[in-house]
C-alpha cells in the first residue's frame, strides 16, 4: 500500500442486548440472546450469553437495550464497549 491511499474502515460487527447489571463503576453486564435453528430436529433453540461491557454512558439503567462493539481487552473480562442506548 502507498502512503498515500487510505486503509478502509473496518466493519465492526455489533450485539444488541440488554443491560442486567449496573453495579460496578464503569462497567455493565449485557445479556445477548440468539435464536438458532437445530441442523437435523429442527426445533427453535435460544441461548444467552452475557457479556461484560465498558459503560462511558453513565445514565443506563436495568432493562436498557444497548448496542456493544467488540474493542481491545480492557480488563480480564471487559472486551466490548457500549456503543448506544437504543431504547429504555
């Protein structure tokens, strides 16, 4: 690449989840559902998984649905970050 052309952006692929813990100063745990189909019996399955995030929005209460961006590691177990509140 020339010094001159730019790099492309990188395409972060999001989750959107709800917020079910606050307690902690800048962080808040987020529960991802996802719904996948079983290959052979068919049937709907639903798992959660919850993820801690790093929360810079300081008004997000229990319940908020939010977007997470997957970024550096911050912590040991903080490798997202909040990047909006989309609904209460």
């Amino acid at each position: 690449m020339k010094n001159n052309q730019k790099k492309e952006g990188i395409i972060q692929k999001g989750l959107t989840g709800s917020v079910v813990s606050v307690r902690q100063k800048q962080t808040a745990i987020v529960e991802v559902m996802s719904i996948k189909r079983h290959p052979i019996y068919k049937k709907t399955v639903r798992r959660t998984r919850r993820y801690a995030a790093h929360n810079l929005l300081n008004d997000l209460k229990v319940g908020d649905k939010v977007l997470i961006l997957p970024v550096r590691p911050m912590s040991r177990t903080k490798y997202y970050r909040i990047a909006e509140k989309i609904t209460k």
